[in-house]
C-alpha cells in the first residue's frame, strides 16, 4: 500500500506528459515577372511535443539543399537526408538562409534603403472552417532600395500586404519551423524592422497570404544623366501558408523517435547537402 501511494506521488510530481500536435505544412510562392512566371510550392507534415520538433517534406527537397526533413532537438536544428542516411547539423541562420532569396553579388554596387516603414496590427478574430477561432493579423512593409552602379542609378520599390491568422491551443507553440519571417523574401534593415513586427503575432500561424510587388526603375548617371530613366520593371508575388492540424494527444515514449537522430545516419558537414534540392521562388 506504501509503495503504491509512493509511485502515485511521483506520477502526479512528474505531471501530465506533454501534448503531441501534427499538423500538415502547405506554403506556395508564385511569382510573376516580365519575363514569365513560376510558381513552388512546398507540403510536408510538422510533429511537435515538449519544444521539439520534426518537419517532413517526402514529396520534395527543402530548397537548397537534399534534405527532406528538418528536426530540432530544442536546442539544436539538423537537416537530414533520408534517401543517403546522412544528417547535417546546421545553425538557426543557415537553416532560415535557405529560404531566402540570393544575395546581390558583393562589390557591384553601393544600396541603401530609404522610406522603410513597416507594421502588424490586430484585426480582430477569424475563424476555421473547422469552427475553430482564431486571431486575425494585419501586416504591411514597404521600402526603396537605391542602387548605385557604373553609369546608372537603380531605384527598386518593394511592398507587402497581407494578413495572418493565428491559433493558440496547448501543444501548439511555434517551432523554427513556423517562422513568419521566411515568408518574407526581404532581407537587410527591410528584414530587421519585419522581425521586430512579427513578434506581436502570438499563437500558430495557420493561415497566411501576402502580396507583394517590387518595382524597378532605372536612371542614367554620369555622363549619361540626361538620358531619362527607363520603363520601369515589375514584378509580383503571392505567397501562402496553410495550416491543417491532423492531431493532438499526449505524447508516449515511442514518440521519441521523432525526435532523435536514427544511430544509422552519418553526420556530414552542412556543404554536402547543398546541392539538387527544390529551387528557391
């Protein structure tokens, strides 16, 4: 009888066992440009429990890369590659590198960004189709990007709008997965001052749709300032984020799995995974 209730003692000390949520992962780019348009679209499934996590993309590559799952131990993130079973650890940066758009090449030009404002704000509640009420975000960015390159000046004008809906149950906090700010493709002070913004969104992000447009206008400069500034150039792109929870019970200890590196995967440095994966939008 002692030794019953010592047991029950320790099992209420412990606490409940953490809630395992799955969900499925759907985000869409599409972009349209003078000269065509592309669109990628990436779907996979998240499980998370107790602050870690792991992302499965089977049907394709995360971009960049040959890895189709992403895992975070709740301290650190690995890329793995089932098809070679080869895990690569990576830093938080790296990982949130390979949704971002190419660098300009260095040394070519001399930028600064100018008229930079950025906000989110609330907008109330929204709700999902399975009845479920969410909170309702309003998020905009607009900057310009001067360019000053041999012979010309570049002025690129880059907006977004959209709105983000978020959830918030037990079991369902963010991971690095669900990072709002990959869905952005801005990057320097743009990048700084949406990070800033993105952090008054509270819950999972479950439904996200953005507008963006980014247009260029080309001057002559030097001895070719009288020259006029050229058609301008534009670009848009619509992105999204659609989320579908699949899933929320207590978590068991075969759910640990999930969670941990097979013992069969070997570990290679970050560079050889870097290459046939999905494109970039």
């Amino acid at each position: 009888m002692a030794l019953a209730l010592l047991v029950a003692a320790v099992a209420s000390l412990s606490g409940p066992p953490p809630t395992l949520v799955r969900y499925e992962l759907l985000e869409s780019t599409r972009v349209l440009t003078p000269a065509g348009s592309r669109e990628v679209a990436l779907k996979g499934t998240v499980v998370t429990a107790g602050g870690k996590a792991r992302w499965e993309t089977p049907g394709a590559h995360l971009p960049g890369v040959t890895a189709r799952a992403s895992l975070y131990d709740g301290a650190n993130l690995f890329l793995l590659d089932p098809e070679a079973s080869v895990v690569s650890p990576v830093t938080r940066e790296e990982f949130d590198e390979l949704f971002q758009p190419p660098a300009g090449a260095r040394g070519m030009a001399t930028a600064a960004t100018k008229d930079l404002v950025a906000s989110v704000t609330g907008e109330g509640s929204g709700k999902l189709p399975d009845g479920s009420a969410t909170s309702r975000w309003s998020v905009s960015c607009a900057y310009t990007i001067v360019s000053t390159q041999p012979g010309r000046v570049v002025r690129m004008r880059h907006e977004v709008r959209g709105t983000v809906e978020s959830l918030e149950r037990e079991g369902l906090a963010p991971t690095p997965f669900d990072d709002l700010l990959r869905l952005f493709r801005v990057r320097g002070e743009a990048r700084e001052a949406l990070e800033l913004e993105l952090r008054k969104v509270t819950g999972l992000p479950v439904r996200v749709r953005l507008e963006a447009s980014s247009e260029a206008v080309v001057e002559a400069a030097g001895a070719d300032a009288g020259a006029g500034a050229r058609r301008p150039a534009k670009s848009t792109t619509t992105t999204t984020r659609t989320v579908t929870i699949l899933e929320r019970r207590a978590k068991t200890k075969e759910d640990a799995a999930h969670f941990s590196v097979p013992d069969a995967y070997r570990t290679v440095p970050f560079e050889r995974l870097r290459s046939g994966g999905s494109p970039r939008p």
